[in-house]
C-alpha cells in the first residue's frame, strides 16, 4: 500500500466510526421494530441503505468482516425492500443477519475507542 494511500485511509477511518456509531444507534433503535407492526417499507430502505454504504467502505478502511456482514445484510435485504408488501414475519435469517451485523457494528466501535486506542 502506498504511503498516499495509507495517510487517505487513516485519515477516513475516524470518520467511518463516527458514522458507524450513528449507523448503531439507528439499526438499535429499528430492530425491535422490525418484529412488531411498525409500517416496514420504510425501515427496510433505511437498513438497506446504511448496510450498502457500510459493505461499500467498510472493507476498503480495513474492516473485512464488517464490509462482509453489511453484504450479506443488504443482499438480505434487497428481495424485502423491492417487494410491494415485504410478507410478516421478516424471515428469519433477515433478522440473523441484522443481528450478526449488529455484534461486529459493537466490536468494531468497541475496538476504536479512545480507552483501546490510547487516542
């Protein structure tokens, strides 16, 4: 990796977190609501869209399983937000999923606070 490319990517990384935090915060708040009688079309576009910004930097900042997990999220996600009526209950796997990127969202922001970074 070149030495450009290192500073670019150091230098987006606390960004990413503080995103990511956001990104927790919301996906917290939404789960519950994804297994009771909230209206889902519109939770389902939020998730798709935070997993698919989150697949998309997640890797290239060095956060593999992350990217990984946010892929297999949104992928799970596509088929629920392109239907007219995504069908009661969400599947379960849907939810597996969410939750599996949930635990890696909570390492990852765990992994750079400022009491395990020294920052």
């Amino acid at each position: 990796m070149s030495a450009v490319l290192k500073t670019t990517i150091d230098r987006l990384k606390p960004r990413f977190i503080v995103n990511l935090t956001e990104w927790q915060a919301s996906f917290r708040a939404l789960r519950p609501e994804l297994s009771g009688d909230a209206d889902l079309p519109p939770l389902l576009h939020e998730l798709r869209f935070a997993t698919h910004r989150m697949a998309g930097l997640a890797g290239t900042l060095g956060f593999r399983a992350l990217g990984r997990l946010a892929q297999q999220a949104e992928a799970q996600l596509v088929p629920l937000t392109d239907a007219t009526a995504p069908a009661r209950p969400l599947p379960p796997a849907v939810l597996a999923s969410l939750d599996a990127l949930m635990r890696e969202m909570d390492r990852v922001v765990a992994d750079a606070s400022p009491a395990r970074t020294g920052r």
